[in-house]
C-alpha cells in the first residue's frame, strides 16, 4: 500500500509532468536568505489600531487578507480589506518572482502543499500574521441598503492582525451554537465589528443573488491524512463565515477592476464565459418539472436553482455538482481600459479581477503591482502583449496545478477504496464526453471512469456503479455499471 512518503513523491513527479516546478531553484533560495521585513514605505498610510481580524481555514499559514467595517452616519456601512503587499518584498524580475510567475499557483495536495512563494515569505515575511506589522493594500468600499459595492477606494497601509480567526468558529457564534472565540473577545469591540461585517456581506450576497448569481454548494471533498495515512475524504462545507469572507472578496475584486478602469490602466480580468452546454442545463431543469430559457440567462438560472433548494435541500449538492460541472471553467484575458469585458457568467458580474491572494496566486500579484501604480499615477508596470501573454499563460498553468491537484486526491482515494473492490456505490455523472464518462460516488465522495456500460449515460444523472479496479499511482479509480 503506498505511504504518505510516495504520495508526496507522486505528487513531484505529477507537476513536473505538467510543467510545474515542484522545488525553488538555488538563486530564489539566496534571495529569500537576504529578506527582512518590510513595515514603511511612501505614502503609507497607519492603520494599525483598527481592529483588523483574519478569518481563515484552522490550518491555514498564508494569511492574505485582513476586515474590518465601520458604520457610517448615514446608516451605509464601510468595509475594508487587507491584502498582503507581497510586492513590497517580491520585486518584479528577481529569482522569486521568476518562479512564481512559471508557476502561477500554489498546488495543494493531500501531503504535501508546494507554495508559489517560500514558506517564510507567504506564511511569515507577507503573511497577515496575528499581533505582526505588515504592509498590506488596502481596498474599501461602502456597502448601502441596496447591497451594491460603491465609492471604492486603494490605498497603501501599515495594519496589525489583532485576532487570527477560524471559519468554523465564527460560523457556529454568528449561528448561535457555539461560543465567542477567545482571540473574538480579547479584542475590544471586534465582536460588534464582526457582526457588522456579517451584517454588510448579507446585503453584498442578497444583491449578488437578485443580479442572478449562482449560489452553489462546494463540492470538492478534503482528504483526511493522519500520522502520514489516507483515513478518509470529507466534503468541504460552506458556513456563515466563509459566505461572508467570499462575499467580501468578490466584492473587492470587482471594485478593483473598476478602479484600474477608471484609472486608464489594463488589467487582467477573472472570466466565466456562458455555458457551452446550456442544452443539458435546459435538460435537468425538465426533469425537475421546470424550465430554462433558450438562451443562456444568469438570472434564470440563479432563480431555478434557488428553488430546487428550497424544494429538494437534500439533493441541492449533487445538483450543484452538476451544474459546476456544465458551466465551464474560468480563464484569465486581458482586458483594456477601453474594452468591453466579457464578465464573470457564475457570480453575474462583467467587472472581475483576481486580487485578494496575492501569497497564492501569481494574477493577484500583477492586480497588486497594477493597483499600487494606480494609487501613484503612474504607467502600467506590464506593456499589454506582456500581460496577455501573462493572462494566457496563468490559465494554462492553472489548469496544470488542478489537474495534479485532482489527480493526487484521486491518488489518496484510490488509496483508500483499494480494499473496497467489487462493492457497489451509489453516484452521479460529472462528466460526459468522447473521451470517456466519469461519476462521483457519495460515500465516499470519489471521482472515477467508467470503463463498462458508460453508453447513454449524460452529466447529472444517478448511477449505480461498481468498482472494479483501484491504481494509486496514476490515479485511477475504475467502475463499471451496475
């Protein structure tokens, strides 16, 4: 049976096929070794004794945003948003930015987490860190009883995390079934603060909703690694807290894009083009007793889906499954001032960048350094060809990072379902296609082909399905029909 040992090496030898590097080379360990933190800067602004809170996973390191509300006089309530200033210590060109910039993304695997930046760097040097000085980029915005974004504004700051807390635990004191975290009550008023906080991003998701925003469940499973052994795979589940740290940063995201807009700079926008396969979506909305338009429709689709959930809570994840599944993927292009955008189909937004994970994720580094030049007035740091040239390559390299990512928990529940050979599971179809048909079971939650009576079988219907074969190296989890 393989071991966490040969998971991790699985995972190596799974980027490198992909064309990701799994380990800095020597010049961007000798930078990082000449690094010291970063707490000034022209025209920063501090902000130090607002109270500032992190909101993130229990076993997250790369802190990249910090929040915090004030109510203003006219009852409208004003948000800000930290964003680690990973710039100020990552230059533009320098062995560290080079590897990031091949890269573009840290990939998450069940072992192992191979970061786009050193680990001193995203989860000391630029991470939000409670009780630590950072530089970060500030992004605010007001929030009215209209729930729409407005009055966005950048600037440069000085912040002090004064409390590192996690989703779970704000989830279950905003629900009332949990008490208030201790790190919540040792600072002075942030309890308030954080209500008000969960209070603005009500109205943001409210908004988003009535614009015809799709409200989907989360669908990917987390593998459970102890003492180094595959134990289980556990679905990730959306709370309170985590519905109001998202709403946040899809609101500062498409405050960003206006402001690089409004200050005549390009940028590189975050896109969800309309569903190439809406006739299946049309198909699913029939058998439910429903119906969608012929033309692909946000609003329609936000609207059936919000019905379906209040209708059929039970079964709400499997469709949310399916229709992530039919939508498509994301990709980053270029986007000019001048252009029309081409918007975000799922969030039902045409003004989207990446911004708020600039740790993580090397598109949120070029919005850092293009905002920062807005804030000075100055020329885009990236010629156009530059950044479409960047947009074009963070999307293959993104699409690399999941495919290894997807492989490898494969791999860990490959590893897992080895000795369940020959028993039968309940799923669903998540892909259909020339290339083959794959299903997700329910429990555990597993992806894998089938390779016997496959024929007829289309994205979003149950199945019966039994396993035949298990390969943790390659990642494959083989099931026939039942």
């Amino acid at each position: 049976m393989a071991s966490h040992t040969d998971l991790a090496e699985l995972a190596r030898e799974a980027m490198r096929a992909r064309g990701l590097e799994p380990e800095f080379p020597p010049e961007a360990l000798a930078q990082l070794a000449r690094l010291a933190p970063e707490v000034d800067g022209a025209g920063v602004v501090d902000q130090r004794a607002l109270p500032w809170c992190s909101i993130d996973n229990d076993d997250s390191r790369d802190l990249d945003q910090l929040t915090v509300a004030e109510r203003l006089d006219d009852g409208r309530t004003r948000v800000l948003v930290a964003i680690a200033d990973v710039d100020a210590l990552v230059a533009r060109g320098t062995p560290i930015d080079d590897h990031a910039r091949h890269n573009t993304t840290s990939v998450y695997t069940p072992t192992r987490v191979f970061p786009m930046l050193p680990e001193r760097l995203s989860t000391d040097l630029t991470s939000l860190n409670e009780a630590e000085d950072r530089l970060a980029v500030v992004v605010a915005f007001v929030v009215g009883d209209d729930g729409r974004p407005g009055d966005g504004t950048v600037s440069r700051a000085l912040v002090r995390n004064q409390a590192r807390l996690t989703y779970d635990d704000v989830a279950a004191w905003l629900e009332g079934t949990g008490e208030a975290p201790r790190a919540l009550t040792a600072a002075e008023g942030l309890d308030e603060r954080l209500r008000l906080q969960d209070d603005a991003a009500g109205r943001l998701r409210e908004r988003r909703r009535q614009d015809g925003a799709l409200d989907l469940e989360g669908t990917d499973a987390r593998v459970v690694v102890s003492d180094g052994k595959v134990v289980g795979l556990q679905p990730d589940t959306k709370n309170r807290a985590r519905a109001l740290i998202e709403d946040f940063m899809i609101a500062v995201n498409g405050v960003t894009a206006r402001c690089l807009e409004e200050s005549g700079l390009p940028s590189i926008r975050r896109v969800v083009r309309s569903p190439r396969r809406w006739d299946r979506l049309q198909a699913l909305a029939v058998e439910a007793g429903e119906s969608l338009p012929d033309a692909p429709d946000p609003r329609a689709l936000g609207a059936f889906l919000a019905g379906r959930r209040k209708a059929d809570p039970a079964g709400y994840r499997d469709l949310s499954l399916a229709v992530l599944k039919l939508l498509g993927r994301g990709e980053y292009v270029l986007t000019r001032a001048t252009d029309e955008g081409v918007g975000h189909f799922g969030l039902a937004v045409d003004e989207y960048v990446h911004s708020t994970a600039p740790n993580r994720r090397f598109p949120d580094l070029i919005t850092q350094r293009l905002l920062k030049a807005s804030v000075t007035g100055s020329a885009s740091p990236y010629p156009d060809e530059e950044l479409d040239a960047l947009a074009r390559h963070c999307t293959m390299q993104e699409d690399a990072a999941d495919k290894v990512e997807r492989q490898m928990r494969k791999s860990a529940a490959a590893l897992l379902l080895s000795t369940h050979v020959g028993e039968r599971f309940d799923a669903m179809v998540t892909g259909a296609s020339d290339k083959g048909v794959w299903v997700r079971t329910f429990a555990p939650i597993a992806e894998g082909r089938v390779v016997r009576g496959a024929s007829g079988l289309d994205v979003g219907e149950r199945v019966a399905v039994t396993l035949v074969a298990t390969d943790v190296a390659k990642g494959f989890i083989d099931f026939a029909r039942a």
